[in-house]
C-alpha cells in the first residue's frame, strides 16, 4: 500500500483535490434542512412540520430523479475535456441547459397531477395536506434554477473545477438559511415562506453559477459563443444517455421507497428507527459520493484521451481511497453507533429497534463501497446502459428476489436485501469493468 501510495504521490493528491470541495458541499446539504426543520418546528403545531416534510420530500424526489441531467454532463464534458476539444465543451454547456429547462416546465405543466398523487399516496389529513401544497404550489417554480444548477455543477466538474460545486451549494444553503429566518419568523410567511426562500436560493445560486462557469470558460479557453450546437442527432445521444440514467436513478428510489414503505407495514417504531439508520448511509455517500465524483471527471478526462492506462489508474486510486473510508465509517458506526442513534432520536423504543438493527449499519460501507464508486467510472465511461442494466438487475436479483425469500425475517429481511443489493451493484459493475479492460473495450 505505501508502494503505491509513494508511486502516484501526484495523481493521489489530484483526485482529493477534486473530491476535497465536493465532501465539504455535501456536508452542508443536511445543515438547511435542519434549519428548515428548526424554523417551521417553532410554528406551534405539528402540521406545519409534517406539511413541510411532505412537500419537499416530493420536491426532492423529483429533484433527485433529474440528477442524470449532472451525471450526463459530466461524464460527456470530462471526455470533450481529456481531447481539448473547446467547442463540444461549449456545445454540450447548451445542449444539456435546453435539456434541463424542458425538463423543468414538463414538470411545471404536471404540478397539479404530482400534488393529486401527493395526497392520494401519502393520505394526509387536511391540514397536512394543505401545508404541503403550499409549499409544492411555490416551490415547484424553482425547477428550472435548480435544474441548470445541476448541468452547471456537472459541467465545472467536467473541467476539474472542484471548488466550483462547493461554492454553489455554499451560495445556495448560506442564502437559503437567512431567506428561511426573514421570511418565516420574521413576515411571519409560514410554510410558504420557506418555499419562497428555496425558490429565491436557487436562482440566486443559477446567477452566480453561470458567472463561475462564464469566467471558467474564459480560463479553459472556451468560447460560448459557437453555431450549430443544437445538432439535433448529437441531442439525441445526449437524450439517449440521459435516458438510461434516469431509469437507473428510477430504479434505486424504487428500492429506497419499498424499503420505507414496507417498515411502515410492519410498524411506526420500525418505520422510525429505519429512517434513522438510514442517516447513516447519508453519511457514507458524504465521503464516498465525493470521491465518486472526482472519478467521474478523471476516468473521462482519461477516456476523452481514448488512454486506458490512466483510466485503469484512476480507478484504482478511487477504490484506493473509497476502502479507507469506508473502513473508517465501518469503524465508526462499530464505535459509536449507539451514541450516533441516540443523538438522532430520543425515542426510547425506537432507540432499542434502531440498535438491534445496527449490525446491519456497521458492515453497510464496506459492502457499498463499489456500487458508489463504480457508479462514478462508469459515469466517466458514459456507459449509462451498463448502469441500467446492472442496476435492474441488482434490483430484481438483489433486492427483491433476496426479499421475497427472506420476508420472513421482517425488517432484518428488509435489511439483508438492502445489503444484497448494495453488494450485488458494486460486484455487477466490478464484473463489467473487468471484462471492459480485458477486451480493451474502455
């Protein structure tokens, strides 16, 4: 280990460079909803709470769901990047913001349709329910900020500029935060004030990204000003991969959601102590996610410069870096588990549900350390179908099958398919990678 670590001193340092500012934003996504919470939570009554949580849950989903729009861009830029090709990194800028903002008003268009499946699925009463409209009914309107958002993420990301997300979510949560304050404790707005501050935090946020990408692209000697960037059959491989993706995407949330969805089945307590375990994984993918990323970039530099010496290079510095920390969060949550999962709830009975299951927890990063990672070579890659397929079928196979069969175990079945699963995606996409490189496919 020291061997290698001496041997790509310089290549080591590159990669925490770029994964360094993506850790550190996402450390600070928790942080406004926690504000979120504390603001509304001090209204006197619990249906602004849970109005809150139903409605930007729905908007994160959806949010969530479009972050093929960063994966694409990434993936695609870091490849035009690797060849030094200047105008496709000012054509794929356009391509994927015309993208996001269709994607944006379909969306919009189909507010009224989300907000009936809203309340058809969650059966909240009334005034629950009226809340959470509330808050839909403004903050859908950020979509189109917050999607090019994510097209400008993943295109900083493309050309290696690491601290540029970092300073885009900084500007989104700092301003989101004090908006939250002014608008609802002091006018007194309500839920929809908070709505209006993440509305407002995002455009703010598009304006100052579209400044860093413009000053960028001067720097990278990218000039945004090109003809004939709308070609419509390079649209169409740019829909194509996004395509792929979004089915991934679809099919994660889809085991994500029969996970919540089941423990509620099976009890409130079960239904609590798993959302609070499943902070833990929040804070896997923190580190993880963040290495992922710089993959992502570094395997489509590479891949644009058609050099699978490098791309073979960049993932095993990834996996490098992703066993020590999940090594590290497998020793934490062994260490302090139990004082994590008292912190995150006082609830005496979801506290003993929550640590019966915490063995599951423990093993849980080492397991999924390759489906993070992988995900992020084969974002590079731009292999969106390799992804897909292996998601389903890690999904099918992994999760559900694994399931059905243990659902006698109750929630340890729940959370033995969710370990299979995990494992089953990072070896599925290990296998492929392999057989890539052995038949210099990459």
């Amino acid at each position: 280990m020291k061997q290698f670590f001496q041997r790509h001193k310089a290549h080591h340092k590159s990669l925490l460079l770029l994964a360094g500012p993506m850790i550190l934003s996402n450390i600070t996504v928790p942080l406004l909803g926690l504000v979120d919470t504390a603001v509304i939570g001090h209204l006197g009554s619990a249906h602004y709470l849970a109005g809150i949580a139903l409605g930007s849950t729905v908007i994160s989903l959806l949010f969530w769901l479009a972050s093929f729009l960063r994966m694409s861009t990434t993936g695609l830029v870091a490849q035009a990047y690797g060849q030094h090709d200047t105008q496709q990194l000012a054509d794929l800028l356009k391509r994927s913001l015309v993208l996001a903002t269709l994607v944006a008003l379909l969306l919009i268009v189909l507010s009224a349709p989300i907000m009936s499946a809203m309340a058809y699925l969650s059966n909240a009463n009334t005034a629950v329910m009226e809340q959470a409209e509330n808050y839909f009914s403004v903050r859908i309107f950020s979509a189109p900020a917050a999607l090019c958002n994510l097209v400008l993420l993943g295109w900083m990301l493309g050309v290696h500029y690491g601290r540029g997300p970092f300073y885009l979510l900084l500007v989104t949560n700092i301003t989101n935060i004090v908006l939250d304050i002014y608008f609802v404790v002091h006018l007194d707005w309500g839920v929809a004030g908070a709505a209006w501050a993440s509305l407002i935090a995002d455009y703010i946020a598009l304006l100052f990204a579209l400044l860093l990408v413009h000053k960028l692209a001067v720097k990278r000697g990218v000039c945004l000003i090109t003809q004939g960037w709308l070609n419509m059959s390079k649209m169409f491989v740019l829909l194509n991969l996004n395509r792929d993706i979004f089915i991934r995407s679809l099919t994660l949330q889809l085991c994500f959601s029969f996970m919540t969805f089941y423990g509620s089945r099976i009890g409130e307590t079960t239904l609590a102590a798993n959302a609070v375990l499943l902070n833990f994984l929040m804070l896997v993918s923190f580190a993880l996610d963040g290495v992922a990323y710089a993959s992502e970039a570094k395997v489509g530099h590479a891949k644009g410069q058609n050099n699978a010496q490098d791309i073979h290079l960049w993932v095993q510095l990834s996996l490098f870096w992703g066993a020590i920390f999940a090594l590290f969060y497998s020793l934490l949550f062994l260490l302090f588990g139990a004082k994590i999962i008292a912190l995150l709830t006082s609830v005496p009975e979801v506290i003993d549900t929550a640590n019966a299951y915490l063995p599951w927890v423990i093993v849980l990063p080492i397991v999924a350390m390759g489906c993070f990672l992988f995900d992020g070579i084969f974002v590079g890659l731009t292999r969106a179908k390799d992804m897909r397929n292996t998601m389903l079928f890690s999904a099918l196979i992994g999760f559900f099958a694994v399931f059905w069969l243990f659902r006698e175990w109750q929630n340890h079945g729940l959370w033995l398919a969710m370990t299979c699963f995990m494992l089953m995606r990072g070896v599925s996409l290990l296998m492929r990678y392999r057989y890539l490189y052995s038949h210099q496919q990459l």
